[in-house]
C-alpha cells in the first residue's frame, strides 16, 4: 500500500504458444500464482476485468472491517 492506496494492475500479452497470459498486480508485484492462460483474447480481457474487480471488492470489504474496528 503507497499513500493509503492500493494499487491494483493487470496485464494481457500473447504468448509464443498461441495463448494469451493475463497477469495481475499488486502494488506492483506480480502476483504469480493469479497468471491465467486464456485461449482467445476476449476471454483474457473478461478474466482480467474480473480479477480486477474481485480484488477490489476484498479490499474495500477488509478497509470497512478495519474501519469498524477502529470505531470501537
């Protein structure tokens, strides 16, 4: 976390076996165990909107848990 933000990436190359590698990032670490091999792009770029977002949802769910705790 930099400056109380997270910073959440991914990205979507091709790779020398004819598949397409999306892989995410967090603040700036690859995070290797999320690589996903997707056989057509449309279906890398759905995967990576959706990894995004997931680990969107987990953060914001963990900032509100921390946040009630803090208020106690």
């Amino acid at each position: 976390m930099k400056d109380n933000y997270v910073y959440i990436k991914t990205t979507i190359k091709p790779n020398a076996y004819g598949k397409w590698v999306v892989r995410l990032y967090l603040d700036g670490e690859r995070q290797i165990g999320a690589d996903y091999f997707a056989s057509d792009r449309e279906d890398a770029v759905e995967t990576a909107d959706r990894m995004r977002n997931k680990l969107y949802e987990e953060i914001r769910k963990d900032v509100e848990c921390i946040n009630e705790i803090v208020k106690k």
